[in-house]
C-alpha cells in the first residue's frame, strides 16, 4: 500500500508544472519585444518624413541666398554691416543645421544589428523538454534579445531627438533668412 501511494505522490509531483506562470510571462515578454519592433518601425518612419523637410528647407535657403550684394564694394552703416553679418551668419546656421539633422535623422536608418530568436535554436531536442521549461527558456532568451534591441532603440531615439532640433533651429533660421534678404 505504501508503494502506491508513493507512486501516486510521485505521479503528482510529475505532472505539477515547474513553472506554472511560464506561459503568462512568455506572452508578456513577447509584447514587449513586438513593441520593440514597433518602435523601430514608427521611429524610421518619422525619421522618413523629415528628411525630405530638411532637403526641401536646404533647397529653399539656398535659392535665397544672394551672393551678389556682397560682392559690392561700398561702405556699409553699421545697422547694414550688422544686417550683412547677420544674414551671413544665418546662412552658416542654417546649413549647418541642416547637415547636422541629415546626419542625424539618416542615422536613424542606418542598419544596427537587431537580434531576433534564430529558428536554428528549434530542434527536437525542444520538442523533448516539457512545456513549461520550453516556454521559460525561450522567454529568457527573448529577454536577452528585447534588452539589446530596446538599446538600439534607445540610440535611434536620441538620434531622431537631435535630428528634430537641428530641422528646429534649421526651419527658424531659414525664416530668418528669407526675412532678411527680402530686405537686402
């Protein structure tokens, strides 16, 4: 009598799962890493509907840049040495900050490595293992994985971040410099 009751203790502890939230925290986790790829998408996104802003930008400062008023040589009051050097310096800010967003916003395309649970991982050897242990080893894995991409997502923002300051200061100064030359 004893046997079968520990047989039957045994049978019980077998089949009680090791890990009985497993799967909730595997769906969790790949929320987030569904979410890491949305990011990604959105964050490129934007970064594509700015770039061809800031040519545009560029293109229009550089049709309203008049070089010619400076070739003259004549005296200038100072209120138009001030006007002059302003519309100078203007000029130098703005296609500054327009490189600086292109580099920037260009950055956000550029092709960082992000993982993903390689399929060569799946074997029978998987299909051995119970369940539950299956569903917690792949979503450690998967933590791994959405840590490093949460970084490269980390990165991608800063760089869209600074991206949209630099089209900012570009867009204002361009502003200016229209306002200026329709007075040179």
């Amino acid at each position: 009598m004893e046997n079968v009751t520990a047989d039957a203790k045994e049978k019980t502890v077998d089949k009680k799962e090791k890990f009985p939230s497993g799967e909730l925290l595997f769906s969790v986790i790949q929320k987030e890493y569904d979410y890491e790829q949305a990011r990604k998408t959105a964050m490129e996104t934007k970064a594509g509907i700015l770039i061809p802003f800031v040519v545009a930008v560029l293109a229009f400062v550089v049709s309203y840049i008049k070089i010619s008023n400076f070739t003259k040589h004549k005296e200038y009051s100072l209120l138009e040495a001030f006007i002059y050097i302003s519309y100078v310096f203007l000029i130098i800010v703005t296609v500054l900050s327009v490189i600086v967003a292109l580099i920037y916003l260009m950055k956000v395309f550029i092709t960082y490595e992000y993982k993903r649970l390689s399929i060569s991982e799946f074997n029978m050897d998987y299909a051995k293992n119970p369940k539950d242990a299956v569903v917690i080893a792949l979503a450690t894995r998967y933590k791994e994985i959405i840590e490093h991409n949460q970084g490269v997502n980390n990165n991608k923002t800063n760089y869209y971040q600074i991206g949209v300051y630099a089209t900012l200061i570009s867009t204002i100064s361009t502003i200016l410099v229209y306002g200026i030359s329709l007075n040179i």
